[in-house]
C-alpha cells in the first residue's frame, strides 16, 4: 500500500538546485535508509516529505490521515521542562483523555529508560536526543523520518534502537552515516547524488557493491564522451570542411554535445585528508597510577593505572555520561586526580577535536577560522594558499567566505578537521569526530587515521570506525572501573561474551638501568653522541620489526620448517624487547638534553 509518493518534485536553494524532478513511492512497512554526501539534500526531502517545506515544482501526494513524524537532527537548547512534559507536548487530547496522553509517555518513557522528572535542559546530548526520539515515537505515527538518529547516542543505545526500529511494524526512513546501523535496520537504499534521487532496493552492503560498479561503468562512459567531443572539436576547427551543407548534421550534433556536457553533474569531489605530523614524541606518552577522579561522591574513574605508548591507537568505549570525557581532560591535563598520579611523556604536541566542536567561533567565516588573517597554511612542510587548503575539505572559495554559525553538522565537523589538521601533532585527540560526516568522508577519515604515525585517542559510538581504527580500548563499567581490551569493538564484545581473553596489555618492568638514567645531569659528550644516533637505530630497529611482522603475517609462513619459523618468532621477541630498552634510553637521555 502506497503512503506517500513523490512526483517529478524539485528543490532549490540559494540558487542551488539540491533535487532535480525526483520521483518516489514510499510503502507500508518499509524500512529505507537515504543516504548521499553532506548538503546534496537528504534532509531538504525528509522536509519535503512531511509538509514542511513545498516543492517548486512536482506534487507530494500522501495517503488519507497519514500521520508522519519527524525527528529533527538539531537538539534544542534551553527547554527546562521535564522529560515526561516535553514528551507529552507531541500528544493533542482533550482534558478528559489526558489519561491515555500520560500512558503513553510513561510506556515510552520505560521502553527508552528514561528519567521522566529529569529537567531536558540538564540532560547529556545523548539524553537529549534520547527523549527527542521518545517525542517522536509517542504517538506511533504511519510514517517515521529520522536525521541522524544516533548521533550522540551510546552504544547500548544504539544497539536498542537497532532492535526496536528493526521490530518497528510501521513505516521507516532515515538517515545516518553510521554504517553497522544502515546494514542492520535498513531493506531499502535510496541515495542522493547530484540533485537525482536513485532508488537501489536492496541492502546497505549490496548497494555498496552496485554502486561501486556504477560508478566505474559512469567514469567509462564520460571518458568515451569526452573523447569523442574532443575530435569532433578538432574537426569543427577545419572551417570550411565542417560548414558544408553535407555536414550540417554533424556540426548539430556537435553543438548537442556540448550542452550535455556543460549540463553535466560530475561526480563530487573528496575530501583530502592530512595530518599534520611533528616529531616524534618520547616512547612514553601517558601513564597513570593509581588514577581516581569522581564528582560528589559519585567515583567517575576508580583506580585506573595504563601506560600510553608512542603508536598507540587507543578507543574509549562507554555509556553516555560515564566519564570518557573527563578521562580524556585528565589525560590531558586540564583536570587534576582525585587520587593517583599522571605521567607525560616528552615533545608531546597535541590537537584536541573536541565533541561540541567549541573550537569554532561561529561569527567568524570559515577562513577565519582556518587561518585568521593569513593567506597561507602549512602542512606537513609545505606552504599552502588556506583557500586551496580549504577545498581540499571541499569548501569553495566563496563557501569559505560563509560564517561558520551558517554550517550543517558535517560542515562544521569539515571545518573542525580543517582547523585542526594543519596543527603539527603526534597525539591527536577525538571526542566523536564522525557525528555527522558523510561515509566517503569517514573512510577517508579512518585510512589518515590508520597512518598516522603518532598517537590516537578516540571516543567514538561509531562501531565500525572502531572496529577500522584502534588496537584496542579503555571501556567503562560501572563504578568508575575501566578496564583495558585488545582489538576493537567488536574485539571487546567477544571479551564481555567471555571473560576469559587477555587485556590490552601486562605492564613491562623498567630495565633496572632506568633510575640511573633518569638522573637530572646533563649529558656527558658520550650521553649526547648516544642521542644523536638513536633516531636512526630506532629506525633501524622497527624497519627489521616491520620487515619480520610481514614474513610472519604471510600465509604459508607457518608452514615452513619449525626451525625457520621458531627463529623468526625469537628475533621478533628480541627486537621488541631492544625497542623498548632504546625507547626508554632515548626518553631518559631527550629529558636532560
């Protein structure tokens, strides 16, 4: 049965044409995920769809009586009311049937393990917009639309929200670039590209593949279209030859050519992603004893002792409000323990990407931003005009004009990375960098990430760009314990399933030698030689480590004779423990230089 159908419908904004004559029929039941880059349209047509914006041209017919709701990506700021108040505001009843109104709320209210007498105004962005989808649920509407409805959602959250929506017997679309959750909820793709709407029914990772192929198949044919209008160009520029009556049809088709050409939406441009690496830091990036930190009474981290290294790439797993972003300003620096100790290591630089993108002065234009009054950045050595810096986070010169208060969330995520990422570092920091950012932009994100030589602190409810990225996680439990795991997300749910598995790591024993080195004398003439070739002996080192890793890793390795393989392995343990004795000389000997 048809609910809502789109005909021939087009939108424009600021003289840009977001959809061009798009057509759909939206079904009873069905599940779809849109999906398509940052500001082609998605939420322009989940508008669209539930009246609050019209079209220019086409018709938007819906069934009689369709009742739709939509969950808006934005989360208002100062309402004070209650949870159950705010929820109960989406309900119309007369006074006689408030009754059946405060049913509702609190059959809601329980399904989302929500406060009810909570003031909204003091909720957590992850509560917020918990509540928010409880409004949008309440009243069970024919059609739901959702923008974005994990963001600033936990984990756990985002896995009932899976169950739910997935069990949902009404009609479901939205949007969302985090993948697990399209694979998972959604039966039906349906994607924004280039003002045209394309209807790809069937499921995220069978889109992925189709989509692939398509692409591929529209590069083919645009290159054999631009070849053939390059010689037919040679051709017209023969003169007479061409304007024989003989050859007026190909001088017309000439001409049509190239108003397909010109009328040509080519595919949108990607993000170039770089970090701007320094130097090395010491071995040593962070370690804490002991560490204890809570607020009246109510214990936050309890006990927490980890040792941070150069290289480490390290996810932060929790619930809303369980303390992750606290742990990260205490590994910082910007809080003091309650109780224990934090060490940092030397030559730490540092960019922080932090959750309410605060960064951003929103009265400034982007190129204020980026670069205040200078015409240049530079990254990683090189001298770069910030307006050619700034498409490469595909903001044009005139976008980079705009005030930054103007942005869409990912916009403003591009912005952020933009300002952040011409910052020399070799720890980066980041409290939920991929809320709202398309998925070309995320992949993008986790292959910079991946290949960053430094160190990486990550929150994230992103299980994928986890699963991608990190080597292993801090993950919060209740009452304030954090306890360390190897691998990513998924990693960690086969530890919560059996407990039985390792953590992360065993704390090493410092060679005896290193209380002698951590002596506050300066260098010998000897001591400052030694410093100067560590670099290279590091190198040295780590390059056999990689080399061996590689031999190890290949798949017939383990069928050689247990002579070879038993040598290998040996060498192998005997580097790291080599790296590790020279990575503390040089940390030893780099704090007294």
């Amino acid at each position: 049965m048809s609910l809502l159908n789109l005909n021939n419908v087009s939108f424009s904004w600021n003289g840009d044409t977001l959809l061009k004559e798009i057509s759909l029929n939206l079904n009873a039941g069905e599940h779809v995920g849109l999906v398509g880059r940052n500001g082609c349209g998605k939420s322009t047509l989940l508008k669209l769809m539930a009246n609050d914006i019209l079209p220019e041209h086409g018709e938007v017919r819906r069934a009689k009586n369709l009742r739709i709701t939509r969950l808006m990506q934005e989360v208002p700021a100062g309402n004070q009311k209650t949870v159950a108040e705010l929820i109960g505001d989406q309900i119309d009843l007369p006074e006689e049937e408030i009754w059946r109104r405060d049913k509702a709320v609190n059959r809601i209210i329980d399904q989302m393990h929500l406060d009810g007498s909570a003031s909204f105004g003091s909720l957590s962005s992850g509560m917020k917009r918990r509540t928010l989808l409880a409004q949008a649920l309440v009243e069970r509407p024919d059609v739901l639309l959702l923008d974005e409805p994990t963001n600033h959602l936990d984990i756990d959250s985002i896995i009932w929200l899976e169950g739910f929506l997935s069990a949902y017997s009404g009609t479901l679309l939205f949007i969302t670039h985090d993948r697990a959750f399209l694979q998972v909820v959604a039966t039906r793709i349906l994607e924004i590209d280039r003002g045209s709407l394309f209807d790809w029914t069937c499921d995220y990772q069978t889109f992925l593949l189709r989509k692939k192929a398509a692409l591929e198949a529209e590069t083919q044919q645009n290159k054999q279209f631009d070849k053939k209008l390059a010689q037919e160009e040679v051709w017209i520029r023969k003169g007479i030859q061409a304007r024989r009556t003989r050859n007026e049809g190909r001088v017309r088709a000439l001409k049509k050519m190239r108003v397909e050409r010109k009328q040509r939406r080519d595919q949108l441009g990607t993000v170039n992603l770089q970090a701007n690496e320094a130097e090395r830091s010491g071995q040593l990036v962070v370690e804490t004893k002991n560490l204890s930190f809570g607020y009246d009474d109510r214990p936050i981290i309890n006990n927490l002792s980890t040792l941070i290294s150069c290289g480490d790439k390290i996810g932060i797993i929790g619930p809303n409000g369980s303390g992750k972003t606290t742990l990260i300003k205490l590994l910082l620096g910007e809080l003091k323990p309650s109780e224990g100790s934090i060490r940092h290591g030397t030559k730490l630089e540092t960019v922080y990407f932090d959750q309410l993108r605060e960064q951003i002065q929103g009265g400034l234009s982007i190129i204020e931003n980026v670069a205040d009054d200078r015409n240049t950045v530079v990254v990683n050595g090189r001298t770069k005009n910030v307006y050619s810096y700034l498409q490469d986070f595909l903001f044009t010169p005139d976008e980079a004009r705009k005030p930054a208060n103007t942005l869409s969330g990912g916009e403003r995520n591009r912005l952020l990375l933009a300002k952040l990422f011409q910052c020399p570092a070799n720890l980066i920091v980041m409290d939920e960098p991929t809320n709202d950012l398309d998925t070309e932009t995320l992949e993008l994100l986790e292959e910079v990430i991946s290949n960053f030589k430094g160190t990486l602190l990550l929150v994230s409810h992103d299980r994928a760009f986890l699963n991608n990225v990190v080597q292993s996680t801090l993950v919060f439990e209740e009452n304030g314990i954090v306890r360390e795991m190897t691998g990513g997300y998924d990693d960690y749910i086969k530890h919560k399933r059996n407990p039985s598995l390792t953590p992360r790591h065993t704390k090493k024993q410092k060679p005896k030698t290193e209380a002698k080195l951590n002596d506050t004398k300066k260098l010998t003439y000897k001591e400052k030689m030694a410093l100067e070739a560590l670099p290279d002996k590091i190198l040295a080192l780590e390059k056999e480590q990689i080399a061996l890793q590689e031999q190890i890793n290949h798949p017939d390795f383990f069928k050689l004779p247990h002579e070879e393989t038993s040598s290998v392995t040996k060498r192998l343990e005997t580097l790291e423990a080599e790296l590790h004795t020279v990575y503390s000389l040089w940390e030893s000997l780099d704090a007294r230089a």
